[in-house]
C-alpha cells in the first residue's frame, strides 16, 4: 500500500501506528492524572446546601456586618476579579470610592484582602 492511499483510507504503516503507539504510552499517564484531577473538581451532583454564589447578600447577611448596598456589589464585582476602575464604570462612581468601599467592606468582614473575602465567602456555615 503506497502513502497516497494509506492517506486516503486512514491506515498508518506498521512504523507510524508503533511510533504512535509509543507517544500515547508516554503521555496516558499525563492524561489519567488530568482527567482524575478534572473530576475531584466538579460540582457534586444532588441538592446544594449553601445559597448559591448568586445570592452574595444572602451570603454576606451570616457574618451580621451590616454591609451597605454599595459595598455588597463592590464584592459581587471584587469576587469576579474587577479591577477598581472596572468596579468603577458599572456603578457609576470612580476608582477611588471604590478603593473606600473595598476598604470599609474588609474592615467590616475583618479580612485583609481579596483572598481572605474568598475563603470568606466559600466557608462553610
């Protein structure tokens, strides 16, 4: 069988299906860990206890810091990853009222920076 119609039908030569079958041998078990590590992190499947992400005030409310509106939507957009002048635009203040909300919303959930509100906010009850 030449190239031109090993190509046609999709039969590899006896070298190429061995030098494939090497190649995958290296990486399956690169593969098996991905696909292992990929599946520890999915969503359970069944009823979610906690409110959802969704409902952040519900969220906020068990830690009793009497957070203004301004400062819970600062948190929606601080836990997406929005930069201050992207918090900013939406709300219709500028970046430096929102380093003030940032500042009061840390202060009032006694957290010292965007990776503590996360680990906040994931906690469970």
């Amino acid at each position: 069988m030449n190239t031109r119609s090993q190509e046609s039908t999709g039969a590899l030569s006896p070298s190429t299906a061995r030098t494939l079958s090497m190649c995958l041998l290296c990486v399956r078990d690169w593969v098996l860990a991905a696909v292992r590590r990929h599946l520890k992190l999915l969503p359970p499947e069944g009823p979610i206890a906690e409110p959802v992400a969704g409902d952040l005030a519900t969220l906020l409310d068990r830690f009793d810091a009497r957070l203004s509106v301004r400062e819970i939507e600062t948190a929606r957009l601080i836990l997406q990853d929005f930069s201050s002048k992207a918090i900013a635009q939406p709300m219709g203040i500028s970046p430096e009222t929102v380093k003030v909300h940032r500042r009061n919303l840390y202060h009032k959930l006694n957290v010292n920076g965007r990776g503590e509100l996360f680990a906040l906010v994931l906690q469970p009850r």
